[in-house]
C-alpha cells in the first residue's frame, strides 16, 4: 500500500513538471479574479497595488488564481492587469515561469 501511495505521488509530482502554456491575466493577491478582464481600470488598480502597496502580482486562469515563484514575479511586471500566454510549469498552485507574452 505505501508503496502506490509513493507511485501515486511521483506521477503527480512528474505531471505537474511538465511544460505548459496557458492564457490568462495577471492581477495582485488582494483583488485575485476580480480584476481578469483587462480594462483600463483593472491595470490601474493591479498596478498600484503591486507596486504602491507590495501586493504580489498573480496569474488568473479561468476561476484559479495561481501564485508566482519568487524568480518569476519580476517577469510579469509589465504586464500587470493585462492579458498574457505564460508558458511554465506547474507545482500545486504556484508557476514558474520561463516566458510571458501579451496575449490579444
């Protein structure tokens, strides 16, 4: 029994190591989903937040908000409040990324 526990873990871990691309919007901690549709307001507010009061900026997918790694926090920075394809990786709730672009 242990032993498919450690199985069933591994294959998780390996899934989640993969290589992904997704589109989405990146926004702060405080607000999450609510500032996903990249108006002019929206950048506003997640830009003030990030960088006037220390929010950590996020990545909105559908209904999830994913955290950043710490080296990737500063690869999104002009990119607050718009629309953007990541590709990275995945582990749990938190993505690493290895490059961002806007995305229309």
């Amino acid at each position: 029994m242990l032993r498919m526990k450690k199985i069933a873990m591994l294959s998780l871990f390996s899934m989640s190591a993969f290589a992904a691309s997704w589109t989405g919007y990146i926004s702060e901690s405080h607000c999450g989903a609510k500032h996903a549709d990249g108006s002019d307001g929206s950048i506003k507010c997640v830009t003030g937040c990030v960088k006037g009061k220390g929010a950590a900026p996020v990545f909105v997918v559908g209904d999830k908000v994913l955290k950043l790694d710490a080296a990737s926090t500063g690869k999104v920075m002009d990119h607050l409040g718009r629309k953007v394809t990541i590709n990275g990786k995945l582990a749990g709730d938190t993505v690493t990324i290895d490059s961002v672009s806007a995305a229309n």
